[in-house]
C-alpha cells in the first residue's frame, strides 16, 4: 500500500465511479480498476460494492478512506514543511483583530508560532468586527479574529473558546467592591456602561432574572468604559480580556455568575482566497 493507490481510492470514492475518477486523476480505467484490485487484495478486505450507477463503500472502505485522508494530508503537510524549511519559509502573516480580543488569543500563539517559524513577520490591525470583515474582503489581512454574533457563514471560520464578561465596579461602591464572583442581580440598582455589541446579551441576561438593568453609557470601545467606570460613573460589563492590559487601581473586576454571560469568538478567513502557508500553518495552531 502506498501513497499513490491511497490517493486513487480516495478519488475514486469522492467520484463514485471509477470512469469519473479515472477522468480526474487523468489515467486510463483499467490501471485504476487494478489498482483498485491489487489494494483490495493485499488488505485481504472488500472496499467497494458497485452498483448499477455508483460504487459505495464498504464498512472498511469508509474506514480505509477516512484513513487515507489522514494519512494523504500528513504527507502533504509534511512535504509543504520541508519545502518551507528549505526556502527559509520567509514572509508576513496580516492579522486583523477586534480590540481586547486579540489581547486574550494573540500573545501565546504569536509566541508559539515564532518559536517555530522565526522568519515570519507580523502585521496586526485593529477594528470592529465590521472594519475585519472589510480588510478580509479587501485582502488587507488573511486572517480576523472577530467576536460574535457575526455573519460567520460569510467566511471559513473556526470557533473559539468562549469567554466570560465581567464587571469593573469603582471602588467607591465600597459593599460591591470586593473579592469573587458577583451575581448580576447585585448590580440591578446601579449605573451601567456597556459596549453597544453587547447591549443585546446583557439585556437578556437582566431579562431572565427579572429586572431592567440601568444603562447610563452605551459605547464602541470597551477600553473607554473601564476607564469611566475607574472614574466613578458607573459599573462597567466588559470581556474579561479587556481588563488585564489596563489600569485597574480605581476599580475591583469579578466575574459574573447566577448567570454567567459568556462571548464567543471566531477565527475567519476568506472562502475565496487561497491562503499563504503562513497563514494556514498559523490557522494549525488553533
């Protein structure tokens, strides 16, 4: 068994026909049907059953093909890794992020991923889901990490862990502003500050526990509602990234619980761009 009968079988069962997948592989069919045959005989196992219009797979020809595949895109990657060794594999990877996620995700991955390719550059940019998604489309960057919900189904994503809201209490409110979690029900008789992205998950979550919460500030950047609430205006509910890069001296920041309100996040890229090998070595990490 070697690489070259795995990739026919492979081809043959994406096909379903033999005729279709000698046509694809542009060879001859009786080659194809033999080596079909020879595959089949040093396994010792049935791999297809043919029918009147398509072949199917047997129980072990859907286990070899999943196998295949495996083994195909190992051998792949392998070579396209070699290659980039040998050609120092050089460039610059764009990356377009909204503000404070990247905060959370970017810092250990950059890291790992220039530990095994240091000769790749970074350029990061900054924007609201929206700005990424333009960037994307305009080929500024290859990759956007983007909060959601966000029309996903646009792009080829893949979700990230979720990440849980928190609330940035001044520490004038001297009975809140204390150690541990913090039920959100607690915080119904206060001013609120939140980002406008997240008005609707918030105001479900004060919903379900029977109250209207009081929102004094509504705004685009989730670093300028710490710092107002650093300065006494209110409570602001924020991902929990956004507070670890700021100066928190004035405030206490607990996590809310009873219910926990979490963001999820995505990875993106464009369906229709056929990506770097930078950028699809860094999309393995995830």
């Amino acid at each position: 068994m070697d690489l070259r009968q795995l990739r026919y079988f492979v081809t043959i069962a994406d096909e379903g026909q033999i005729l279709a997948a000698s046509k694809k592989l542009n060879i001859a069919q009786p080659p194809l049907s033999q080596s079909l045959k020879n595959l089949e005989e040093e396994l010792g196992v049935k791999l297809i059953e043919r029918g009147s219009r398509k072949i199917s797979l047997t129980e072990e020809g859907k286990l070899l093909r999943t196998r295949a595949e495996q083994i195909l895109a190992l051998a792949d990657n392998t070579k396209r890794e070699l290659l980039d060794a040998k050609e120092g594999f050089k460039g610059t990877l764009s990356i377009g992020t909204v503000a404070t996620t990247g905060m959370a995700f970017l810092p250990n991955y950059i890291k790992a991923f220039h530990q095994k390719y240091p000769n790749i550059k970074f350029n990061l940019h900054e924007g609201d889901a929206k700005q990424i998604a333009e960037k994307l489309n305009n080929n500024i960057i290859e990759i956007g990490i983007v909060r959601t919900p966000f029309d996903v189904e646009a792009y080829n994503s893949k979700k990230l862990p979720s990440e849980p809201m928190v609330a940035v209490i001044p520490k004038t409110i001297k009975n809140l502003a204390v150690e541990g979690d913090i039920s959100l029900k607690e915080i119904k008789d206060y001013l609120i500050l939140i980002h406008y992205k997240h008005e609707t998950i918030i105001m479900e979550s004060c919903r379900r526990i029977g109250f209207e919460p009081n929102i004094i500030c509504k705004g685009n950047d989730v670093r300028q509602l710490i710092i107002l609430a650093n300065n006494d205006i209110g409570i602001a509910i924020v991902p929990e990234s956004a507070v670890g890069s700021l100066n928190n001296s004035n405030s206490v920041c607990r996590m809310i619980i009873e219910p926990v309100i979490e963001l999820s996040t995505a990875i993106i890229w464009n369906r229709n761009r056929k990506l770097t090998s930078a950028a699809s070595r860094f999309l393995d990490l995830f």
